[in-house]
C-alpha cells in the first residue's frame, strides 16, 4: 500500500492534473536547468522546424512560471512592469484548447477546447507544429482595478516593455530545456480574438511559438 501511494504521489508530481472543466494544474516549476544563463544566452536563436510532439508537464509549468510567474512572498512576477501593474495576460495554445494562464494559482484555465494553433498565425505553417504557442494581450482593465489612469500610449509602450522580457525569459527557458522557440508578430488577431473570446478592449501584442525542434 505504501508503495502504491508513493508511486501515486510521483505521478501526480509529474504529470498535469485536470479538472472536471478541463483546466489544467500545473506542477510547481523545478528551478534546475541543464545550461547557465550564459549558455542558454549563447544558444537563443529562432527555430522555425518544429515537430509535433507535446510538452511533459514540467516544461509547461517552467515555460508559463517564466513568462509571468509569481516569483516572490509579495506576488511580484519574474518580469518587471510599470506602476507595478500587471497588464498582460498569457494565453496558451496547444493540441487540446486555448487556456489563459492563471498567474496566482499556477494552472491553465480552459477558455476553449480544440487545435486551435493556426488561429495564432496568418500562415506559417509551423505554428501548427509547435506544441505550445503563447499569445501575449494587454488588458486595460488592469490599470482601471488598480485606479491609474496614464494616457493609453503609455499603458501599451509598458505591456510591450514587459512583454520584451517575457519572451525573452521563455527563450532561455525553452534554450535550457532542449526545446526551440520564436517570438512572431504575425498572428490572426481577428480570428483569435473570436476563438480565445476576447473582449474588444484587449490588445493582441506577440506570439511566440515553442516546441520540441527536428
Ligand atoms: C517583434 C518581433 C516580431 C517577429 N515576428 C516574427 C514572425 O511573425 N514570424 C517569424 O517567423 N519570426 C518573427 N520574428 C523573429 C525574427 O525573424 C528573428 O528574431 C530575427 O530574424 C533574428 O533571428 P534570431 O532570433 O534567430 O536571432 C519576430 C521577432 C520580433 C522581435
């Protein structure tokens, strides 16, 4: 019995658990990497050539940690913003559905169930490839909860600022897990506005494209 439940604890570590509504928890992120920051710098490059073959769970849970994790007791992220407003979501887009990454509790939530991975291009076709492509949307309505009203060229100059960081931190992140990566402008807005339902206020900024590489 004891064995039993050890091994179960250990799949459950290993892998994602999903809920009855289909999101996905995410293991904590391992905070070992098989490269230096130096190495991992040495080594970022675009990588279009894509197969594909889905992330484990671990490699999830550091990839979206990296983008936009909580890193600290006081709930600041491994990016920095402006007037410590946290202004851009993460949404991620694999095989199975559009989740948009729930920062405080470290887990995916389903927003829509399918392939929808072509939607975040307007036609490169190693999207479709790519196990995860992570969508980056500014949302004004953080500044509004947090009561700061700088003009809206301001609010968007810093998400893209952040953004900057966010994809530069999944870069290392995929380099230091053997996995390829690139940041794309070119994305369907209109149609992934639809299928990710989102409101008309929001900006669709980057994507950025990773995965498992030829
Ligand atoms: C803002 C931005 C938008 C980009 N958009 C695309 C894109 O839509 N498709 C693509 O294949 N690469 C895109 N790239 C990747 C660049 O083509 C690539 O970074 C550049 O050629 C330098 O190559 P390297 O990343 O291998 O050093 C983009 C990069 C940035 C920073």
């Amino acid at each position: 019995m004891k064995k039993f439940l050890v091994a179960l604890t250990v799949m459950l570590m290993s892998t994602t658990a999903c809920t009855a509504s289909g999101d996905m928890i995410l293991p904590p992120p391992n905070l070992n990497a098989k490269l230096t920051v130096m190495d991992a710098l040495n080594q970022r490059q675009s990588a279009r050539n894509f197969v594909d073959k889905a992330l484990t769970p671990a490699q999830m849970s550091k990839i979206l940690w990296a983008a936009n994790g909580i890193n600290r007791d006081n709930g600041k992220r491994t990016v920095p913003v402006a007037n410590g407003v946290y202004s851009v979501e993460v949404y991620a887009v694999t095989k199975e559905g559009i989740y948009l990454y729930d920062v405080e509790n470290h887990k995916l939530n389903l927003i829509a169930e399918g392939d929808y991975r072509s939607a975040t291009t307007t036609g490169q076709s190693f999207v479709s490839k790519a196990a995860l492509n992570l969508v980056y949307v500014e949302t004004p309505e953080a500044w509004k909860s947090a009561n700061r009203t700088p003009p809206r060229e301001s609010q968007i100059y810093s998400a893209n600022v952040t953004i900057g960081a966010m994809v530069q931190n999944v870069a290392l992140v995929a380099q230091t897990e053997g996995l390829g990566n690139c940041v794309r402008g070119s994305i369907n807005r209109e149609e992934f506005r639809i299928v990710a339902k989102l409101s008309a206020d929001k900006i669709i900024l980057l994507a950025q494209s990773v995965g498992f590489t030829k």
